[in-house]
C-alpha cells in the first residue's frame, strides 16, 4: 500500500475505484464498505483509493471539544493496509477545506485530482462545507462529471448500525467486550512504561504505569480489565486499573482512614491511570513502549477500607483475568 500525506501527491495509474472518509475505528461497518472497493478493484483491475483526513474534522472546526479518537494515525494506517487498499491518502483537514462545496469537493477532488470513476462511500456519508453533500446531491451530478457513486447499505449487530460515535460511547462506558465485536478486533492502546510508587508490589501485584503516547486516544472507562500485554514482540496476559486509586485517595501509600474521611478532603488528580500487572513477569521495562489489548472489563474501580481488603480482590480479579484470557486465543 502506498501512503500520500496530501491529495496533490497521488498520481493516477489505472483506472480507479475509491471511498472517502474518515474512518475511525476501522470497523466492521467500514471493512464492509472497503471490501467493496476492494472487491470492485479486483473485478474490473483498477487501483483501489482511500481517501481520509487528519486532524479529525471535529478538531479544527470545534477545537473547545475535547475529541478522542479510536485509532491513532498510526492505528488507523495498519488497519486499513490489512485490508488491500492499492492506496491511502491522508489529506491535512484545514478550516479553508472544510468551506469547499460539494460540487467543488466532488469537481475538484474526486474527479480532478483523483480521477475517482466509482466512488463507494457508506449509507450516512456526508459531506462538503456544513456537511450539505449527501449520496442523492452525488448521484444528481455524477452525470455531469462522468463518475458513479454507490452506497453501501449498514453493517449491524443485534439490529442496530455500527457507528464510530456508538464505538466511543461504549469505550467510554467500559463495554470493551462489545466493542470488540464491533470493531472485528481488539480494542489496544499504546504507551511508555513510567516509573509509578510502587504500591502494587507491596501488594504483591507490582503494576507498569503507562503514559499513552497519543493524547488523542480515547482511553475506556475507570475500571478493572483483563488484558493482553505486548512488550517486545512477545504478548503476556495480564489486568489492567484504570482510575484514581481512591484507596491510597488518588495519591501516597497509605490507605484512607474512614473514622478521618470527613475531615480529610479528597485531592483530585487531573486524568485516569492506567496501570498494568502483567502476569509471569520480572524485568526492568521503564521507558519501554507496550500495546495493551483489552479483552473483557472485570469490575468497576472501587475505594476498599485498607490494604487488605483490596489485596484481596486483587488475588480474585487476577483469578478472573487468568480464566478469561486463557479461554481466548
């Protein structure tokens, strides 16, 4: 697959067959509207074309929302060379972009500089300034640009469409087994081991802090997770706490005193936590970079009264973990 960071780059060979988008997630809603072009290429022997867009556009045109992403650029690159795309075009998504009319996206883009002669996009594709171009706007003018567009109905499951949007809301919910199945894969993050407190292995569950590398990963909600653990092209299982640590009151190494609670005010940290055990493991792995897969979420994040209480649940949620994950490939 060959990547351009811009449409100008792309220079056309055979006769093309394309999709654009922005592709979060690479779901299964998209795996089906990719195969499509995929297929079609195949049949006919074109050269299949994605066209995305980075920043997301939600960035640059509501840059006040705090908008998290399902993969890095990274992510999002792997995914889609896995599924045959000839090429993928990752254009710069500018305010003055964004104001291109339909007509001029379709004149200008699909036909002129990527002489696009099929272009297959999905049932609620939208765009152009505003998001005013629809597949009825495309298929008024395809006559006059000499192209054909074709919509690809949605992918469900359980009756309902697969949507970035629903992806993300069930990420930040922490229904990670969902979003695995609606993604066709494992829903991963990626970061730098950092060096923690410590608490963990006076526990006897000593724990990798992770500092995720791209800011605009999405991270699932505060919890407990069973977790496939990456380090070195060599994969552990493991569990994963994503949260405040409310016992240790978010901070230090020693438990709330509930007699003291009323009079000990809670000290906020600014972001969720995440750190991992990973299970039969030992080694020095500080600022080392690992992908964690999550698999299945175990329980909330929960305050216990003292050390021993939580020690406890740790040996169960590792029990949990360990069933969960050798039952999984």
């Amino acid at each position: 697959m060959k990547i351009y960071k811009s449409i100008n780059e792309f220079r056309k060979g055979k006769k093309v067959i394309g999709t654009s988008g922005i592709f979060d997630g690479v779901h299964l809603g998209h795996l089906k509207i990719i195969g499509r072009v995929t297929g079609l290429a195949r049949e006919e022997e074109c050269e299949s074309v994605l066209l995305t867009f980075h920043p997301h556009p939600r960035k640059v045109l509501f840059p006040s929302l705090d908008t998290r992403l399902l993969n890095t650029v990274e992510e999002k690159i792997a995914r889609i060379e896995s599924t045959g795309i000839d090429h993928l075009i990752i254009h710069p998504f500018t305010k003055p972009f964004s104001r291109m009319t339909p007509v001029e996206f379709v004149r200008d883009v699909i036909v002129n500089k990527l002489k696009i002669k099929k272009l297959i996009l999905g049932h609620n594709h939208h765009f152009g300034r505003n998001r005013e171009g629809s597949f009825e706007n495309l298929v008024k003018i395809a006559p006059l640009y000499r192209f054909h567009p074709e919509q690809v109905p949605p992918e469900k499951y359980k009756n309902s469409e697969i949507s970035s949007s629903k992806i993300r809301k069930h990420v930040q919910d922490g229904n990670i087994a969902l979003v695995n199945q609606l993604l066709g894969y494992r829903y991963t993050v990626a970061g730098l081991i950092i060096k923690g407190e410590n608490r963990g292995a006076s526990l006897g569950f000593p724990t990798a802090n992770l500092k995720i590398t791209d800011e605009e990963k999405l991270i699932p909600a505060k919890g407990v997770y069973a977790v496939k653990v990456t380090l070195d092209e060599t994969t552990f299982n493991g569990m994963m706490n994503i949260g405040s640590r409310p016992t240790f009151h978010g901070k230090g190494s020693t438990p709330l005193n509930p007699a003291k609670r009323e009079i000990q005010p809670e000290k906020k940290t600014e972001n969720n936590i995440p750190e991992v055990n990973i299970f039969n493991f030992s080694g020095d792995i500080y600022d080392k970079t690992i992908r964690i897969m999550f698999v299945e979420r175990l329980r909330d994040e929960t305050e216990f009264e003292n050390s021993e209480a939580l020690q406890a649940q740790l040996i169960k949620d590792k029990e949990c973990a360990e069933k969960i994950l050798n039952d999984t490939a």
